[in-house]
C-alpha cells in the first residue's frame, strides 16, 4: 500500500449578507490530516492551505483525490469571483447614485446664490460641478450658465465666449444645453465677421449684420448692446443717417441698463 501526500488551496468567501457561500470538508480525522495556514482575504473571506495524507493502493487513487480537490478549488474561486464582481458593482452602483446626489444639491447651491444676487459664488459653485464628474446634461447645463452670467449680467463678452466655447467643444454634440452654446457662439462670430466687413469699407452691410445681431432674440445682453450701439454709430459717422442712429443708441439706453455701452449711448444722443 502506498502512501500518499496531497496539498491543497481551499478559497472560501463570505458574502454581503454575512450568509454563508459554501462549506467543504477534506481529510479525516483519524488520519494526520491537517490546516497549515489561515490568511483572511480582502473580501472578507478566507484563504487556507494544508495536506491530506492518503493511503491507498495506488496512483489512481491519490490522482483522483487531487482532481477532486482541483476542481472543487475551481468551483470556490469562480464563486469568489462573482462575489467579489458582484460587490464592486453594488458599490459602483451607489456611488453613481450618491454623485447624482450631490451635484444636483450643488447646483441647488449655485441657483440659490445667483438667485441671492451672489453672482461670482454663483459661477465659482458651477465650477466645483464641472470638476465633480456629474453627468453630461448637467454639467454641460452649468457650463452654459456660466457664459449665461458673465453675458448678461458681468458684461464680459470674451469670458462669455470662452464659457460657452467650453460648452461647445467639452460636452456631447446634441444635448440642449450644448446646442445652446452653439446658438451663442453663432451670434459672436457673427459680430466679428461685422468687424471684418466694417474694415473692408463695406458700411452698409456691417451695419445691417450690427442690427441683425443686436436684434437677435437671445443674445447676450453685453454682445446685443455692443451691436446696436456699432450700429448706430455707423449710420452716424459712416451712412449719414442720424435717425437710424439715434433710433438705434435709444434702444441701447432703454434696453441695457448696467452695460458701458448705455453711457456711450447717451452721449452719442447728447450730440444728435
């Protein structure tokens, strides 16, 4: 009879719910088998080795023994895997619910700020939710925004156009908030294609752009005012048109309150 040593690797886990995954016993008792080694995997499982000492009449018996302990390792380890990729979907899972969460409580913040008249807690607010990881809609959302507030109410024309540049070129093409910055940006690239027109000599025609611009349902408050205010300098000085020109520098005064054109505007008046 021969005698024979086998090592084995036994994997075992424990699952969320604390339940128990699987048991398997090796070895006897009445025959010096033995655990060596106990190590707690990171899981929350456990990892053991040891030896079985087997008697038997030959090499198929022990080989056979072996295979069972192989497979039987096998089978544990497939389960910990599905465990453990089960668990670090879980997790992921929470995460994602958790984030949508939280950006959606700081744009909550950020409104409440613009909404307080805090306008640079506002944008700096809508920062912190572009940085954040939050979703496209909403990130590209605050992105618009933060155009939206340097356009309309801090009267910075190129920080408007880098935001919503920003907005354009970071974001997916087809989300609202995305064609939205597209529909800006149109309107400030056609206000330099007017600049170019007007350098060309070509009065007329940039003045008509300066209008069309101004006029434009939407357009930033600062860019409009910029226009309307152009364009009726150039019916004044370049078209002979003090009408046209006075008509179009009572718009600005009347519409744009808070922008430095009005004052240009009302001194261009003063002088018609």
């Amino acid at each position: 009879m021969k005698r024979f040593i086998i090592y084995i690797i036994i994997i075992s886990s424990i699952v969320l719910s604390q339940d128990t995954l699987s048991t398997k016993t090796f070895g006897d008792s009445l025959i010096n088998d033995e655990g060596r080694s106990v190590q707690q995997t990171t899981d929350g499982g456990y990892i053991n080795t040891g030896w079985i000492e087997s008697y038997g009449d030959g090499e198929e018996e022990a080989a056979a023994e072996l295979a069972i302990a192989k497979n039987t390792l096998v089978e544990l380890a497939a389960e910990l895997a599905a465990a453990e990729k089960a668990a670090a979907e879980k997790v992921a899972l929470e995460k994602a619910a958790q984030l949508a969460v939280d950006c959606q409580a700081k744009y909550d913040e950020s409104t409440a700020a613009y909404e307080a008249g805090n306008l640079e807690a506002n944008i700096a607010l809508k920062r912190e939710i572009l940085a954040m990881g939050c979703d496209e809609e909403l990130s590209s959302k605050a992105q618009y925004y933060i155009g939206w507030t340097y356009g309309n109410k801090l009267f910075d024309m190129d920080a408007a156009q880098a935001e919503y540049q920003k907005g354009a070129n970071n974001y997916f093409s087809g989300l609202k908030y995305v064609e939205k910055c597209e529909e800006k940006l149109a309107l400030y690239k056609k206000n330099d294609e007017a600049e170019a027109v007007y350098r060309a000599g070509d009065f007329a025609k940039a003045a008509a752009l300066r209008e069309e611009v101004g006029l434009t349902k939407g357009c930033d408050k600062e860019l409009a005012a910029k226009n309307l205010y152009q364009a009726g300098y150039i019916h004044q000085k370049k078209l002979n048109g003090n009408a046209k020109a006075k008509t179009l520098y009572e718009a600005v005064v009347i519409s744009f309150s808070g922008s430095r054109w009005v004052d240009m505007a009302k001194q261009k008046l003063a002088t018609l």
